[in-house]
C-alpha cells in the first residue's frame, strides 16, 4: 500500500498491509524440523539420522544364532536378520543422501531468509510508516525477494522436502518393523524356556540330513544329543526329558506327556542286532532307544530290562505274534545307558559317545 500526502515535503508510506504475507512466513523457520531415523526421530537434531539400537541388538543375536548348538535350525532367523541389514544399509546411504542433498541445503536456506527477515525487522522495514524515502525503496525490494524466497521454499517443502522425508521414513517404519520381529524370533530360539519347540527345530533339521543320506538315524541321535546337552546345563533329567519329548510318540508307553508332533527316524545305522528282519529299517528305533533310555535313568537297568521283555516278547508272545528280539535287546542296551547316567557313572556330555560306541554300527 503507498500513501502520497500532499503539501508535506517528507513522503510517507507503509507496508503495514503487505507485510501481514511476510509475517505469516515465519513458519519457515521451522520447516526444516524434518529428521531421520530408524523408526524412531530424533526431535534435537534437525536433518540427523538416529540409529535405533535394535540394529546393534540384531546384529548380536545373529551371532549367537550362527553359533548356538542348534545353527543348524537357525538358517531363516540368521537370513531375516542378514537380509534386513542389507536393507537397512541402503535405507541408511538414501536417507544420507537426502540430509546432506536436500534436508541441509533446505535448512541453510531457510535459516538464511530466516536471517534476512530479522534484518528486514531491524531495520524499520516492519513499522506502520517509514518516512525514510531510501529505507522505503530498500524495504520494499527486501520485501518483494522475502515473499519470492518463501513461496519457492514452501515450493521446495511441498514438491521435493516433505515427500522423500515421507518415502524414506515410511520405509524406515515397515524396516524397523521387520527388524523387531526378526530379533522377537531370534530371542525366542535363543530362550532356553523355549527348549522344547528350539530343539524339536533342530530335530527337523538333523532329519533332512538323514533322509538326504549325509547322516544315519543313529549318528543323528548322538548329534542330537551332543547339541542338546550345553542347552540342558549337562542335567540328564532335563536332557532326556527334552529328547523324549521331541523323539518318542505318544503311542510310546514308557514316554509319558510326550509332544504329538515328534520328529521321526529309523533304524539305519543302528547295529544289526538292534535292527528287525528286512524290511523293517524305518522302525523308528531312535524312538525305540530314547524311551528306554528314560525308563533306565528312572528305573534302572533291571526296570528297563523288564519293561522291554514285556513288551517286545511277552506280548508279542501273548497276542500270537513273534517277540522282538531286536528291539528286546536295543531297550536292554539303552536301559543301561540310562542307569549309567543317573548314576553318574555317564555324564551327559559323554552320552554321544556312548551311544555311538554302544548303539552304532555294524
């Protein structure tokens, strides 16, 4: 707005008017507000890149992963974790790429209008009348660049500022996201109140070995057995408690509380005595040797010499079938394996051995 009051040698004017637009652009002081983080802003630093500490924890998690007894079952939680970070590391390099190519250069220019509109202020330019004729001429080009300056500010906010900040902190969030379930899963494998269901995992894995050829059933229940014990703390109750769990049926009657979704083998590798006739080499008699293992441990040897005569030749006699001599003298076998044990004759962690030296071969 220009006033000319005539008569008066001093020319007055205002930009009180006009000024309202400038007054109104002090929002742009606090555009550039926009952060980025793993998931989560940090509000302090302007244009920064936090780091949630999940990444850190993850990234400790895998490593007990890969090197827990039981890696074998851990491939997909170790390759979630893997495939996050290399997700994460891109994230990283864009959202770099943003602050030091546009969130940065945004804020300088917006801490400069900023700048230039405080000299604007000082300088008289926002008053309701300037009588000075060069100050006016000065204001009003200021204040016409001031107004250009804001609109391509909120221009470069609208079209380019807000819109990679969005994209980049939306696939920050679904990240994250992933990341938390990733390291929610690791920790339930590593969780030794989870033993069961980790082991039972491990079990699966241990199998597609065998049923690929690179193990046989017995091997596999010595490996099974060498990888549990550090899990168990080497106490061979928990110990054959677990195996019988993941191992034995429920049709097993020496097992009791034993889990429906066991993880079956066969005989192969077993000794020839403790193999039935041809044809009978997927009996599972890893079942067979982890109940008697259980029934020598809580009854002895003579409990489980017993309990295995009743069954595999008593019955079998009783019901006009032919005994079991195999898996009569494989129950016998484990049994003593079992007595050795909670005697303490055995230690877990020398379970393994014996039962390839006593149960594998030939």
């Amino acid at each position: 707005m220009l006033l000319l009051l005539p008569g008066d040698p001093l020319v007055v004017r205002t930009l009180s008017s006009d000024f309202v637009f400038i007054r109104r652009t002090r929002w742009i002081m606090a555009i550039c507000g926009a952060f980025l983080l793993a998931g989560h802003a940090h509000a302090a630093v302007p244009c920064a890149i936090s780091i949630d500490p999940i990444w850190q924890e993850a990234d400790g998690l895998r490593g007990k992963l890969e090197n827990d007894p039981f890696a074998a079952a851990f491939g997909t939680f170790v390759s979630d974790i893997k495939n996050n970070d290399g997700e994460f590391q891109q994230w990283r390099v864009d959202a770099e790429h943003y602050r030091d190519k546009v969130c940065t250069p945004y804020r300088k220019s917006v801490e400069a209008h900023g700048n230039r509109i405080k000299i604007f202020v000082s300088k008289g330019c926002s008053q309701p009348k300037i009588s000075d004729p060069g100050l006016y001429a000065w204001c009003l080009e200021e204040h016409a660049w001031l107004i250009s300056e804001a609109q391509k500010l909120e221009a470069r906010e609208t079209s380019e500022v807000n819109p990679k900040f969005d994209r980049l902190n939306q696939r920050g969030q679904v990240l994250l996201a992933k990341e938390r379930q990733a390291v929610t899963r690791a920790k339930e494998m590593l969780d030794p109140y989870n033993l069961e269901n980790t082991f039972r995992l491990y079990a699966f894995a241990v199998r597609k070995n065998v049923l690929a050829g690179v193990l046989t059933s017995c091997e596999a229940l010595a490996q099974m057995s060498d990888a549990l014990g550090p899990r168990t703390g080497w106490q061979y109750g928990r110990h054959l408690a677990v195996m019988g769990t993941v191992l034995a049926p429920t049709s097993n009657p020496l097992v009791y509380g034993a889990h429906p979704r066991s993880v079956v083998f066969t005989a192969g590798g077993f000794r020839r005595r403790y193999v039935g006739p041809p044809g009978s080499e997927r009996d599972n008699q890893v079942r067979h040797a982890v109940g008697y293992l259980m029934m020598g441990a809580e009854f002895g040897a003579t409990g489980a010499a017993w309990g295995t005569y009743w069954e595999d030749r008593f019955k079998k006699r009783w019901h006009g079938q032919v005994p079991e001599e195999h898996d009569y003298l494989l129950g016998v076998a484990a049994g003593e394996i079992g007595r050795d044990l909670k005697t303490h004759v055995l230690s877990v962690e020398e379970l393994g051995r014996r039962i390839r030296a006593v149960l594998c071969g030939t």
